[in-house]
C-alpha cells in the first residue's frame, strides 16, 4: 500500500504527497474516491474541497424547495441504492452523500476549506504540485501527485450567471441569485418576479408562490418540461414482493436509463411527436384557455436544450390556481419599482430573482502549468472528453447534459482505476494523450456542438472549452449508451494514450 508521505520543503511549506488527488467533494468526488477505494486499495488519496461541507451544488443552493432535475435512481450512484422519491430535496442528496462519507469513512480524506490556487506538472519529477490556502487558518499548503482527478463540476459555485440590463442599478427592491440566496429572505406577501425559465425557476416558484402576494415568472423564450409523478411504479411494485433494494435500484435505474435514451433518441428521429408529447399534459393542466404555445412551446427542438422534471406537475398547478403567472418578453429596463418590458408593459415587484444560469469553469478556474508554461486549456483537443492532448495525468469529470450527470461518473470512475492498474502494469508514471500525424490534420469542433445542445450557459463559454475531433477517440460524445458500450473495452494500447 503507498502511504501518504508529509514533509517540511525548504520555503518552510508543508508538503503532503499522494497518488491522486481529487478536486472537489461534490457527487463527482465523493462518488470518484469509492471507485478508487473499491478497485485501487492500494492507492493513497485525499480530497481537497473549498467549501466548508461536502454536496458541492446541493451544498450551495439553497433556495426554497432546491431539488434534482433528473430521478435520484440514475442521478444516485450504481453502487449505492436510493430509496426515496425519484425527485428529491436537496436535503434528501446531501443526506444520501453523508451515508456514503460514512459507509466509506471519506470524512478521514476530506480537507474541508482547501482553496487550490495552482497546480503545476514537472516531466522531470513526474508529478503535479498543487498549491493550497487553507481557508479556515490561512495556512499555505503543498501537495504533490501523481494523478489529479478534476470532479470540481463545471461551472462557479461562488457566483452566478446574471446579465446587466439597463436600469439595473435603479432598482429599490431585492435582487438575489438563486446560488446566492440569502438566510431569512422572507417573499411573504411580496411581489416577486422570477428572471428566467429552465429548472431552477419552476423548482422555486411552486416553493414561495403560497407565501408571496403573486410571482411572476419573465423569459425570453418557452423552456420544455416534463410532467411526472414523483413516485416510480416499479419500485413500488417491487417493493411490495420485497424485493432487495439493491436489486430495485438496478432495475429500475435500468428502465429508466432506456427511457431517457428513448427520449434523446425521439428528440432526433421524431422532434415534432416528442414536442406534443411533452406539451399535451401541460395543456391538461392548464386548460384550453392558456396560451401554452406562446409561454411553453420552445422554438429549439426538443433536448436541444436540457429537459427537467416537474414533479407532479407543481410550477403549473401553481399557475392554475393564480399563484404565479408567466410573462413572455423582453426586458426594456429597470425601474425604481419594477421591469418595463419591451412590449410597454410594467412588472412591479419587491423581490427579483436572477435565475438566469451559471458561470461554465474550466478547471475550476485552477491555473496550471506544464512545465512551467501556462496551460491554454480551450488549445487542447479531447481524449473522450475527459483527458486532454498535452495534459499528463489528469482527468476531468464532466457528466451528461441529457442523461443523469452521476452515470458518467460511475462510468469515469471504473475507467480510472483501470488505466491506474495498467499504468502500474508497464511501470509507467505519466500517461498523457497525444495526436498522431494523422490526426493532427483532422477537423476540429467545439467542445459541444450547439446544434446539438445549445444552452446559453454553454454557448456563452465554449471559448473557454477544449476542441473535439472528428472520431473516435478525440470526440465527447455526451451519450450514455456509447460510453457505456466503449469506455470498458477502450484499448488502453492503441497509440493514443502515450506512456512514459
């Protein structure tokens, strides 16, 4: 077993050694530091997180009724059944993360408040050097590896994505960021408009609509939503012959992986049957006298952009019975009191919510360097979306955007510990992807394709993202299926991947 060595360095800082080190203690992480528990016991590990607690997303967002947008059955780890609601709380994540810590005893390899300021790659040493702020004592630390595991997510927890529109400034009101949603807000009897339309909208609308004098939901543009109850039948059923949940989790997360594949699949074949489809149980809910063309159907074809899950219907039964409402229009400017729209209308309010997206990171905005040269992350080409040409043993985790994030994370974590074990194998240290001659030539595509997906949170950052080849293995492919099929039988010997 390789320990995990600590020295005092010559500058007086302290120096820790690992073989990998993991950034970041959200659902990547914690889910990352099992496989390799599981399958590279004899690995040392640690892993450094920022914040003062694990859940990454489901630790800082804490708006009212913060939930998943996909089913806890693939949105949970393979390895560990869920045995609640198929849309859960982001209390009921951060509770099913916490028995994970425990089951695996994580909480002796977490380093809460570990800021990473850098991290630097030396072919000569053959490791990283990440520097660290200890942001609890102000202490700088030092840790070297020879593996880093990037599972940061990919966008700022600090700060969200908000637009600056004229007037802003004039505003009397509140103005608050769902990322940033301040402790003892109190909406009750308020007028609050919601900026924005895609989950985080619809989760907190039905979440305040009950305590506010009215919400209004403004959008540019319609978002697709489904509508669906928040309990899985299988499960159910399955219980009810009590089946072990273990064998429950498999299944149904199966069935429900070849659902959202059907759905990704009829978002290409057939957009037009899937768009009725998703729109002909919001008509039902709404009734026959709602415009849901006008406020619900997208001009984007279906999963172009990500699709997220109502739980029984909530945001729209709030519509229905007054509660909240939905504007559809362009923002003009603020006022001292409100938001004039384009259309000459005026929305008063106390309280405006910015739920306007996410700031996409890459790296975590981490500064690194390869031999003392500053690495432009946007000039590397891709290794399946996960290691980098010119990048030696690294790996980012970047989950599905259609598909539950989590799967690709199970996924990742059997692929790391398998090029670990081969590295181990050959006697090589390093591991980086390299471009043949061959390919050198070939044509280069945005990290994601926006005719495939083309979110604003994406669209607004792909300059900051690597490139894609035009085959295999130089493509992010972003499909559950193919990677589930390709990634375990990837040949670690094809020329691709360079050992030293």
């Amino acid at each position: 077993m390789t320990l995990t060595v600590t020295k005092q360095t010559s500058d007086s800082t302290r120096t820790e050694h690992v073989d990998v080190l993991i950034v970041g203690a959200g659902i990547s992480g914690i889910g990352a530091a099992h496989h390799l528990m599981e399958q590279c016991p004899e690995k040392s590990f640690v892993i450094l997180e920022k914040m003062e607690s694990f859940g990454g997303t489901w630790w800082t967002h804490r708006y009212p009724g913060a939930r998943s947008d996909s089913d806890l059955y693939t949105f949970g780890y393979r390895f560990k059944p869920w045995t609640g609601p198929p849309i859960a709380s982001a209390g009921e994540i951060l509770a099913y993360l916490q028995e994970v810590i425990d089951e695996d005893r994580l909480d002796e390899k977490i380093r809460y408040r570990h800021r990473i300021n850098s991290a630097s790659w030396s072919s000569d040493e053959r490791c990283w050097t990440v520097e660290v702020t200890r942001l609890d004592t102000g202490e700088e630390l030092r840790f070297t590896a020879g593996f880093v595991w990037m599972c940061q997510g990919y966008y700022r927890q600090e700060e969200g994505y908000t637009p600056q529109w004229p007037g802003f400034e004039r505003f009397e009101g509140t103005v608050v960021h769902p990322q940033r949603w301040p402790e003892g807000l109190d909406v009750t009897g308020k007028r609050v408009v919601v900026i924005g339309s895609g989950a985080t909208a619809a989760t907190l609308i039905p979440n305040i609509a009950d305590e506010a004098a009215h919400v209004t939901m403004l959008q540019r543009s319609p978002t697709f939503f489904l509508i669906a109850p928040n309990q899985n039948e299988t499960a159910n059923m399955l219980r009810g012959l009590e089946i072990p949940e273990e064998w429950i989790h498999e299944i149904v997360r199966r069935q429900n992986i070849q659902l959202q594949g059907m759905l990704s699949q009829m978002g290409r074949d057939d957009p037009e049957f899937l768009r009725e489809e998703l729109l002909r149980p919001v008509r039902e809910v709404l009734g026959e006298d709602f415009d849901v063309d006008r406020h619900f159907n997208p001009t984007y074809r279906p999963w172009q952009q990500r699709i997220a899950i109502v739980p029984d219907g909530d945001f729209f039964h709030s519509i229905r019975e007054g509660k909240a409402s939905v504007v559809t229009d362009q923002i003009e400017s603020f006022t001292e009191h409100g938001i004039a729209l384009a259309s000459g209308e005026t929305l008063e309010a106390d309280v405006v919510v910015t739920a306007t997206g996410f700031n996409l990171t890459a790296l975590g905005d981490v500064a690194v360097t390869i031999d003392d040269v500053s690495l432009d992350f946007a000039s590397t080409v891709t290794w399946r979306g996960m290691m980098f040409t010119g990048v030696p043993n690294l790996l980012w985790v970047f989950g599905y955007l259609r598909y539950s994030w989590t799967l690709r994370v199970d996924l990742l974590g059997d692929f790391v510990c398998r090029l670990l074990a081969h590295m181990d194998e050959l006697g090589a240290r390093v591991v980086v992807p390299e471009l043949s001659s061959e390919d050198q030539g070939m044509a280069l595509r945005p990290w994601i394709d926006p005719d495939n997906f083309n979110a604003g949170y994406i669209t607004r950052n792909l300059h900051l993202m690597p490139r894609q080849g035009d085959h295999v293995p130089w493509r992010h492919e972003q499909d559950y299926v193919t990677d589930c099929r390709e990634l375990p039988a990837v040949d670690l010997d094809d020329g691709t991947l360079v050992y030293k």
